[in-house]
C-alpha cells in the first residue's frame, strides 16, 4: 500500500540526516550554507539538469508524495481546518504534474546569475562592471502550502541559492517527501543534495532558529497569514523580505462595462478563493451603483459567495449581510466578499488606501483619464485595468513560479522571481593604478 511504504522512506531520510551530523538547525543551517558555495559557481547547465531531473522525480514518485500528502489531509480535517487550507494543502496527480510544468518552466528561464547590471571605465583606467550574483542561503518560512516546497527550492537552484524551509506542522509529511525527492535528484545530477534542508521536524523552535540564523542564512522570506508575516518580520535578525496579506480590491467606475465588470469581478473573487490574489472588496461608483450592482452581485450570489455589504449597497438590493470595519481589513479566504459604493474615484482610492495590504488592485473603466489616475496614484504592488486580479502570479507573469508576492518597496516588488533571487557585486579591473 502506497501509504505503508511513505513511512519507512522518511525514516531512513532522517537516519542519512543524522549518519551525515545534521541533527540540529544549527548544522542544517552550515550544510546549506557550504552547498551555497558549490551553487553560486555553478554553470546554468548543471542547474538546468538538477532542475530536470527534479521535474522527472517528482512525476516518478508521484505516488509516494500522495500518500504523504494523505497523512496530512487526515489530520487537517480531524483538526478542522478550512476548506480553503485544506485545498491549498491538497497535491494530486494533477497538481504534481503542474509542479514538474513550472519546474521545467524555470529550466527555460534566462539564468540571472553573471547579468551585468551596469559598468563603466573611470578616467584613470579602472574598469567597474556591476554583476548579478546569488545571495547565498534564502529560507522560507510558509503554512500549508507543500507546492512552495517546490516553487522555492526551483527558483533558488536556478539563481544559485541554497534554500532552507520551514514549511508547516500541517503539511510536515508532504513536505518531508518533497524535500527527499528533491535532495535525491539533487545527489543524482551531481549538486550538492545539502543545497536544500529542512527544519519542519523542529517545530517552531526550528522556525525560530531560523529567523536567528543571521551570518548562516542571507535572506527570510515568509508566506502565509498576516500573523506568521508580522511575527517574522518583528522577530527576525535575518534581513526578511516582507510578503504581504491579500486585502485586495476590484473598483467599477462609473463608466464600466456590466459584463465585464461582471466576469472580472467573478474571477477575481471564485476562481480560487485561498490565495492572496483573490478579490476581498467590491467598489462601486456611486453613479454606477444602479446599473452594475443588481447584475454584478446578483451572479456572485448565484456562484455561492456570502456578500457583506454597507447602507449604501444594500440600499440597492436586498438580502445583504451588513459589513463592518471587520469587513474591510478581511483577507477572507472564503466565498465571501466585502461590497461597498462609493463617490467617485477619489473615495474608492481613499478607501484602498486605509484598507488594503498594499498586493493588488483592479479598476474596471472605460476611462483613460480615470485607469491612468488609478495607475499612478494607487500605491499597491500591482496596479491593474480592466484585468482580474488573480493574475498577480510568478507563472502568470512569465517568471515559473514566484518565491512570493512582495509588499515592501525594498529591493523587491510584486511577484518575486529569478532576479529577486539575486543580489550584485561589483568587479573592479586594474593595470596597477594605485589611489593619490
């Protein structure tokens, strides 16, 4: 039975761990940080091929990662998890299939490691080129989402990093079997299988350890609710780049379509509800309330959504749920959505920027002066026009897979792929001239 045969693979996995001394996070920590070495220096083929043969593993032992994953659905349910975790923690065949796409999506990616970012020849000779390097050791700290096992660990490889994941109690066997499956194709096309450690079996001692690991890991970058982010964020030593909660916006102005209003803000909002990308709040012209939202909220009525709506809106049809401020800074991850009108453009830009996380926002316009005002003047990490939301993705926009979705405005912003993976250095070239 393929459920039998996953317990013994991840028990001898822990006895190579302990045969080769990594018995602590601590030495997780220093093997990642030498197989970091090996990475950096690594030609774009020999990632390629490891990357290959991880694509490969995963579909060869697809069953076996199943039955992981059946372990941690049985105990998700037991503890009552939501529908929508227990979707985001579920792996099928069809699921693992994707998996291997994206990883082989990143094979085909451009490797960033060696761009020249810029250069120049200073008067006396000196050459400077700017070069784009790894950064070493990126962990990832993430809540029952086995699939950023994958994504992560992908992305790292192709830009040169060793990756070291703390991936969440309620995913801890699916995760365990990826990250064997990774480390044995790793082994077999000849990198360093060290290159990504996990620390799940730690617990939250690992995960703090983690976020101790200043000098052994370079970069943190944690996914998940809007309580694990905050925590890493105010806890770490280790620079953390912030991914954010998805209180995420859909505005109808006054001049928008009803069917397209009506298919983008469906798309947004049901077409996955579990995810950051997914819609969280309605907007609606006040001039346009009338017209868009009997037809608007009458078809997310119809596909199961819970609408929570305020006077205004429910002044305009019946039957609705009143919103509070609770509403409004609610990432739901559900079939339920905050509705509210609005004046005009300038009230629904002033009420995005009290409510929203700064991830995305939509306008449905056939405005130009109205879609290039939302452009410029919403500070979100992604801004759009007359688009769902849910195309906020590293796969959608070209990048394989994304590492996460950052909010900040530090180095990185929007779905973070191979180049935010990546830091530079600076390569000087003399003949010998010496500074007066």
């Amino acid at each position: 039975m393929p459920g039998v045969r996953s317990v013994p693979r991840l028990l001898r996995m822990t006895d190579v761990l302990e045969d080769r001394g990594l018995t602590t996070a601590e030495d997780r920590f220093r093997a990642a940080k030498a197989a970091s070495t090996a990475l950096a220096t690594a030609t774009t083929v020999q990632k390629n091929r490891g990357l290959e043969a991880i694509a490969d593993a995963l579909l060869a032992r697809s069953a076996e990662i199943i039955a992981a994953n059946a372990r941690d659905l049985d105990a998700a349910r037991e503890n009552g998890l939501s529908t929508g975790l227990i979707d985001r923690l579920t792996l099928d065949e069809r699921r693992i299939a994707a998996l291997a796409d994206a990883v082989l999506a990143i094979v085909r990616l451009p490797d960033p490691v060696g761009d020249v970012v810029r250069g120049s020849t200073l008067p006396n000779g000196l050459h400077l080129t700017q070069v784009r390097v790894p950064f070493g050791v990126i962990g990832a700290i993430y809540e029952a989402r086995p699939n950023v096992t994958v994504d992560i660990t992908a992305l790292a490889l192709k830009s040169g990093n060793a990756v070291v994941l703390r991936g969440g109690t309620a995913a801890q066997h699916s995760n365990a079997a990826l990250v064997a499956v990774v480390q044995d194709a790793l082994a077999s096309a000849g990198l360093p299988a060290d290159a990504v450690q996990t620390v799940d079996e730690f617990g939250r001692e690992g995960a703090a350890a983690l976020m101790r690991a200043r000098g052994l890991v370079d970069l943190l970058v944690p996914r998940g609710s809007a309580g694990l982010i905050r925590t890493v964020v105010e806890e770490s030593t280790v620079p953390v780049i912030e991914t954010g909660a998805g209180v995420v916006h859909v505005f109808l102005d006054e001049s928008a379509d009803v069917e397209m209003a009506t298919s983008i803000v469906l798309n947004a909002k049901t077409q996955r509800v579990a995810v950051c990308n997914a819609a969280e709040t309605l907007l609606v012209h006040a001039a346009a309330a009338e017209r868009l939202l009997p037809p608007v909220l009458g078809a997310l009525q119809e596909a199961g959504v819970v609408l929570h709506a305020d006077d205004r809106t429910r002044a305009v049809v019946d039957g609705l749920l009143p919103a509070t401020d609770e509403d409004w800074a609610a990432e739901y991850y559900s079939m339920d959505l905050a509705v509210a009108v609005v004046d005009d453009l300038d009230a629904a830009m002033g009420h995005i920027a009290q409510w929203s996380t700064h991830h995305t926002e939509s306008i449905v316009t056939e405005s130009v002066r109205s879609a290039e005002r939302f452009l410029a003047e919403v500070d979100s990490a992604v801004v759009m026009v007359n688009a769902s939301t849910r195309f906020t993705d590293g796969g959608e926009f070209g990048f394989g897979a994304e590492v996460g979705i950052s909010t900040q405005k530090l180095h990185a912003r929007g779905p973070m792929g191979l180049g935010e993976l990546t830091s530079t250095k600076w390569l000087v070239r003399g003949t010998g001239q010496i500074r007066g």
